[in-house]
C-alpha cells in the first residue's frame, strides 16, 4: 500500500529511510512548538492554544503536502511572519489578533485561488531578485533582533535608545537570563556546524535546563511581578478545552477601527513574504533532493503551493500565524527522504507533540532567544546574492533590510524597498525593468503614508 501510494522504488527509497527523514525534519523544526507560543503570546494569545494551533497546523498541513504533492516538504507557522504578527500588527499597529488572524485567513484563501493557477508564480516573478533577498535579510535581522531582547542582551536605555543589560545590577533576573541565552547560543552554533540533528530545539531545552539548575543554585530570582517567573516545569495533562480559545476566533475579528488601507497593507505583507519564503524554500529543498526537472522546474509545483495555501487557511481558523514550507526540511531530504511518506512522519510527530504541551509552554522566552538569533543568521545569508555593484539593485535592498529591524516592522521595510525601487529606476531612466505590479505596489505604499 505504502509502495503504490507514495511510489517508494520510483523515487529510491524505502520505508526506514523516509521515516528516519520524517524524524530528522521534525527535530530540526520542533523548535517552533516553543519559539511560536511565546512570540504570539506577545499578541495576547493563550500559550497552550497556540501551541495546540501550531501543532495542528503542522499535522494539516504536511499532511496535505504528502497526499497532494507526495514532497518531503514539512511546513509549520513561518518564523517571520510570526514575529510580523505579533509585533508589527498587533504590536505597533494596535490590531487585536482576531483582526490579524483574518488577515491570515484572507491571505490564505487568496493564495488558494492563486495556486490553482499560474498568477501565484507570474507574482513571484514580477519582483525583482534583489528585493527579495533584502526583504529576507531585513526579517532574518528582525528576528535578531527579537531574540537580543528576548535575551535580555539588548535592553531599553534613555540616553541611547538601546544597550546591553547591565549584568552586574540585574544579576540574578536579566543578567543571568542573558548569560545563559548567550551559552545557548554557542551549543546552538556549535551543534549546528557539528551537523547534529535538532541542533536548534538542543539549544532551547540546553538553555532552560541550565536555567533550571541556576533557579535550584539560587542564581536565579523569582520574580513574578517583573516579569521572572519559575523556570520549572509542570506535568500536567494538557488542557485540551483550551484551543476554543484561539479556534474560530478568526470570525469574531471585530473592524470597526480597522483602517481599509491599513488591513489592505497587512494583507499583502503577509501575501508578499509568505510567496517568496514558499517559493524559495521549495526550489531550494528541491535542489538538494534533485527533484528539479531538466528545465530547472518543480513538477508538482502547483500541488506544494496548494497544500502551503490550504495549511495556512486552517492555521488561521484553527488560530496561528501564516504556515508555510519549512526550509528544515532539507535536513530530512539529507537523510535520505524523498516522498510524501517522511512528510507524514512529520505531521503526526507534530500531532503528538500536543500530549506534551504544559512541557512546551513552560520554556522561558530567554531560552528559545537562540533560536531566534541563530534563525536570523540564517536568513542573512541572502545578503550575498544581491548584487552590490548595480546601486539601483542594492540601494533599495539595503533600504528595505535597514529598515525593518530599525523600524520594528517588517511591513515598513517592505514598503521602502518598493517605493525606493521604482523611484530610484525611473530617475535613473532604468523604468523599463519595472514591471506593472511593483508600479501599482508603490502608490498603494505611498496612499498609505499620505492617508493613514
């Protein structure tokens, strides 16, 4: 059944090999069931239903990639997108996370329509190389930038705006929390470069032990009214009833202060990240697993992006941030993956992983601040395909990557690369490089900064 389901010979493989893939993408990638609840909580969302929505959202969605696309392919709520979430739209823009759940669910079904079609690729198309890798820069040094607070390493100062904790003064709250987060990050590295499976999730749970055995030394401080709570965790059962917390809200969303023009540039910021970390992540996942026809194309291009569409909308209903193609999965493509049947390990890892809620939810956000340090580096990396010697490319890249973390939010950043894009290439008489979308794009930014 296995073999005629998910063609195992056809592709070299077979049941061992796919489902220690499955486990390999998993462990690399479980690090979100800790990284998402704390970001969202920043939202005002319940940890444990966010953590039951992210689960979930993984098993659907991977699910959805095995049956569809017979891919390899995991996805899971995206690190970015979240950080957008919690931070810009419900953060600086003051939206509930009802609101940005709808614009979730919104961008969802829109992709839905696009990847039934060939608008979804045209889109991906239309925007030039070079913005795209500045937008993924910009959200690899926002994310950093997260998990320098998170750490307690960067911290609010009057005179500077920003500093480093004072690690003498805040010892036994912050001080330590940023010694530890900084310890985390070397295992992180460490492992990392090591090739060590998980490296990421190591690096979490290394962090909140030593944490615990700091709270157990007394180098840590409770301190609940700041902020510093127990770092111990609890046993319990999982409180199942709590997802009605976060399931279907996405329909209560209330817009009667929600700004058209406003919901509109949300939405496409979710849209315009969310295609280019799909599409990327998929040729590069399929580049490593020589899944690439002799065109340089995804055969089952179509069916991935309907399963990253289809997970995403459900996420958003279920009660999570934009899901999307997990660039982890390499590393279960490394081990020898190559069907849906690794996919499906995956998925019902994820679905497993609910049982040990309370676990999960009790890890501090110092702990999983690594994580997102590291993440950001990641992502960095892209800074190396824009072309710095053409200044029309790498000008309005730099723009967008400078400004999203300075201006703590990724949506700004966008909306700087683009105005600065076409501004720069029409004065500079390169107008015909510009396509019609990144023209329609700019006004709409520039209607936003004048209206709103």
């Amino acid at each position: 059944m296995l073999e005629k389901f998910f063609k195992l010979k056809e592709n070299n493989t077979n049941v061992k090999t796919e489902v220690i893939g499955g486990v390999t993408t998993f462990m690399t990638m479980a690090y979100i069931l800790a990284v998402n609840p704390t970001m969202l909580e920043a939202a005002g969302m319940d940890k444990t239903a966010v953590l039951m929505a992210t689960a979930l959202a993984a098993f659907i969605g991977t699910l959805v990639m095995a049956l569809l696309a017979n891919y390899p392919f995991a996805l899971a709520p995206g690190m970015g997108l979240n950080a957008y979430f919690a931070y810009t739209v419900c953060g600086t823009m003051g939206y509930s996370w009802q609101v940005a759940l709808a614009a979730v669910l919104a961008e969802g079904v829109i992709f839905i329509v696009l990847s039934l079609t060939s608008v979804r690729e045209a889109i991906f198309n239309s925007i030039p190389f070079t913005l795209k890798k500045g937008v993924s820069v910009g959200i690899g040094l926002f994310i950093a930038f997260i998990g320098l607070q998170g750490a307690y390493l960067v911290v609010d100062n009057d005179t500077t705006l920003l500093s480093y904790v004072d690690f003498a003064g805040d010892f036994h709250t912050k001080g330590i929390c940023a010694i530890l987060a900084l310890i985390g990050l070397f295992v992180t590295v460490i492992f990392y470069i090591k090739n060590v499976k998980g490296s990421i999730l190591i690096g979490i749970l290394v962090t909140w032990i030593l944490g615990m055995i700091a709270q157990a030394l007394g180098l840590y401080t409770v301190d609940e009214s700041n902020g510093f709570y127990s770092l111990y965790p609890t046993f319990g059962i999982t409180d199942f009833s709590s997802i009605k917390l976060t399931f279907g809200q996405v329909f209560k969303a209330d817009f009667s202060n929600v700004s058209i023009l406003n919901f509109i540039a949300v939405l496409f910021a979710f849209l315009f990240v969310d295609l280019f970390d799909t599409l990327g992540t998929l040729v590069g996942v399929a580049t490593k697993a020589d899944m690439l026809d002799e065109n340089g194309k995804l055969p089952k291009v179509k069916q991935a992006l309907l399963a990253d569409a289809v997970a995403t909308s459900a996420g958003a209903i279920i009660g999570t941030s934009t899901t999307t193609t997990f660039v982890e999965s390499s590393a279960g493509v490394a081990a020898g993956a190559r069907t849906g049947l690794a996919s499906v390990v995956t998925g019902v890892l994820f679905l497993l992983s609910i049982f040990f809620s309370p676990i999960f939810c009790a890890i501090p956000g110092f702990a999983t601040a690594p994580a997102l340090i590291f993440v950001g580096f990641l992502m960095i990396s892209a800074i190396l395909d824009i072309d710095f010697k053409d200044l029309t490319e790498a000008v309005p890249a730099y723009l967008c990557l400078l400004c999203m973390p300075m201006m703590y939010s990724i949506s700004e950043g966008i909306a700087i690369g683009v105005i600065s894009y076409v501004v720069i290439n029409v004065v500079c008489g390169k107008a015909k490089k510009i396509t019609t979308l990144m023209y329609l794009l700019t006004i709409l930014f520039i209607c936003k900064y004048i209206f709103l």
